[in-house]
C-alpha cells in the first residue's frame, strides 16, 4: 500500500502542500495545466526551487489576473463539477470546501448558503484543494496520515479583521487533530486551506512499521532564521499500516439530513428508493431536533459518481431542506458470491476473509425463506448448512 505522510512542523498550508507533492514527484507541467482544466483562465503557475534555511523546498505560486473577492459555496462547487476530475478527487474537494463554510457560517451566524468565502473561495485557494487533492491521487497514494501540526502564534489580518492565531475556523477544521502551539514569533502557520485538507485527507497519525519511498519539502512564504518554513511529505509503502490492517480503503460520500415532520412508512419508502437508486447502505436513527422534537437521521453511504443522484433522491422523497455531503473512508473486508445447493436448491451466499485469512459466510436472506417454504425445513438449518458449505469451498 502506498501511504503519504504529512509532517507539518512548521505547519500547512495549500501551497506548502502542493510544493511537497512535486519534489515528491507529481508532475509540474500537470500541475501548471490546472487552471485551464478548472476553467480559470489567464492564471499562471510558477514552481520555483528555494531554500528554506539551506533545506532545498519547492514553492508554487499563482499569477491571478483580477477576479471576485471570494466566493459562495455553490459557485465553488460548479467551477469543481465543471472540471475533468476524477468523481472521488471532486468529492473530497466538496467536503473541504463544504468544512470550511460550515465553520465560518457557525461562526458569523449565518447559513452555508450565505457565507461569503473570502480567502478560502480566492482562485489560489480552490487551486490549492483541488490540486492536493487530486495530486495524491495522481501519486496512487491510498491513505494520508498526518503529524503532529504547528500553529503558530500572535494574531494574523484577514477579511474580517485582526483575528488570533490559530483564526477561529482554522482551530473548529483542527478539532480532534494533534496540535502544538508555536513555535514562538512565527505568526500563522496554518490555513483554513491547510486544516480543511488534513481534515478530509488525514486517517489519524502515523501507527505501525513503513519503508520510505521518497521525501520532499513545499516551502512556506515566510522565512525564519535558522529553521526551515516548509511541509515535509513522506511517500512510502506500508502493509496493513494503521486502523483497518488487511481491508480494503473505499473512499466513498456519506449524505445525511435529519426529518422531523414526515411520518415513518414515508421515511421507510424513502429508504427503500434510495437503496434502489444504487446506495451502498441507508441507515435510520433516532434523534433530538430543534425544541426537543423527535427526529429521524437519514444516511446515506454511497460511491462519488452517484452521489449526486442519491442527493437529489433525498431532496425529492423526503421533506428535508438541505443534506449534508461528507467524504469518508469505509474499511473493507475482502468478499465475493457464491453459489451452493441445499435439498437440490441455489442459494447465494456472501463470503468475507478475514485479516487471519479465515472465512465468514452469510445465506442471502431472501434464498433461505425461499427454500425453507419449498423443503419444510428451519430457515435456522437452511442458514447454517449454506454457510458452512461456502466457507470450505
């Protein structure tokens, strides 16, 4: 498995982590082709080899002619969907994007549709998430992990005023991140850019054993005398590294809303069109809503290229306002179909192997109620023969 590990000990930002993704090899004429294929015309990029106290770093800039001061978060998403990037690339930009307006609409007391995305909706900032992004993938990096993250200190200027460091959207993206204040008179060292791509990147810190492949350095516009302002990138191979040792890595979209004002067998009939519109799993749970109301919690796990179906299912069956969008990885048991015969019948069978390389089988449901009618047997002893026979086979 090819990993990524992040070491920001001087902190994280976009452009620190596009220089790291080139001098560990991502290709720069891909990356200075980035602007065209996002339709931001007349942008430049220059990838430049600096120094960062005597350290050999790549810097990337952007030459931006002039363009809105930031934007909303749905022109964002349009200028992502419009672009020629893979389905999972444009979902997890979307959940970057969607993070840091959630942040700064709880923030300022407004909606996600409302908030203004100054900085962070700029061009070098969708270039930025979009090209990491799609860059580790461009690497065939399956999983991220991520240091321990410096955050400077003192206060940074930004559309809304002179704010401390880490700024308040910044610190809510970190939330459940290992952080460490400093290092000291080093102003901001981390971006809402920088956070929100380690919030939808990272798989937690680095645990287990790994080979290094090749290292590189994105350097940082400031400068500090006798340490270096860049981000670090490790590529390297590593088995079974981290959570979920022996599993597959899905990267899939998880969509979820909340009901209160819908009676349950139209909720159920919501499920069931979502699972028929092509949703991995549809999940109901209980919940509060606002003034203690009862809720219901419609999630929905699905793959990137239908995500958008499955939203706009949600949108039509149900009687929801507004659904949340979040990229996730699931952890995957290998697994196939089989077919065995019980008392001269088919019936299905899903075989999963385990880390240990042992067996576990599961009769479809459906085929055991089937041939328990037809014979006069148990569905308990349909099951359990069906399941043994697969696991020897």
């Amino acid at each position: 498995m090819t990993i990524a590990i992040l070491d920001p000990f001087s902190g994280i930002s976009g452009d620190m982590t596009l220089g790291a993704l080139v001098a560990v090899g991502l290709d720069p004429d891909w990356l200075r082709a980035l602007p065209a294929r996002l339709g931001l015309d007349g942008v430049t990029v220059r990838i430049a080899d600096v120094e960062r106290a005597s350290i050999a770093c790549i810097k990337v800039d952007f030459d931006i002619p002039p363009q809105p001061h930031g934007r909303h978060l749905k022109q964002i998403r349009e200028l992502v969907a419009r672009s020629d990037a893979p389905a999972a690339v444009k979902a997890r930009a979307d959940a970057a994007f969607t993070a840091i307006a959630e942040q700064e609409a709880a923030i300022h007391g407004t909606s996600v549709e409302r908030v203004h995305l100054h900085e962070v909706g700029a061009v070098d900032a969708i270039l930025d998430v979009v090209g990491s992004i799609w860059g580790f993938e461009r690497l065939g990096v399956e999983r991220v992990y991520c240091g321990p993250i410096s955050l400077g200190d003192g206060f940074v200027d930004a559309a809304h005023g002179r704010l401390p460091v880490p700024a308040p959207a910044t610190l809510r993206l970190l939330e459940g991140l290992r952080v460490r204040p400093g290092p000291e008179a080093s102003g901001e060292l981390v971006t809402p850019t920088g956070a929100a791509l380690v919030r939808v990147l990272a798989s937690g810190p680095m645990v287990g054993e790994y080979t290094p492949l090749r290292s590189g350095f994105g350097a940082g516009t400031k400068e500090f005398a006798g340490r270096p302002n860049a981000l670090r990138i490790v590529l390297a191979e590593a088995d079974g590294a981290g959570a979920g040792a022996g599993m597959a890595v899905e990267h899939v979209v998880l969509l979820a809303c909340d009901l209160d004002d819908m009676s349950g067998e139209y909720v159920a009939g919501a499920a069931d069109r979502l699972r028929m519109a092509g949703a991995l799993d549809v999940v109901l749970l209980q919940t509060l809503m606002k003034k203690g109301r009862p809720g219901v919690r419609v999630e929905v796990l699905c793959g990137a290229d239908s995500a958008d179906a499955l939203e706009r299912v949600l949108l039509e069956e149900t009687t929801t306002l507004g659904v949340r969008r979040t990229a996730v990885e699931r952890h995957a048991l290998a697994r196939e179909f089989r077919t065995v015969r019980v008392a001269g019948h088919d019936i299905r069978v899903k075989v999963a192997v385990l880390a240990n390389g042992t067996r576990r089988a599961k009769p479809e449901y459906e085929d055991v109620q089937r041939i328990a009618l037809a014979t006069g047997r148990t569905p308990r002893d349909i099951f359990g023969e069906a399941a043994a026979l697969a696991a020897r086979d």
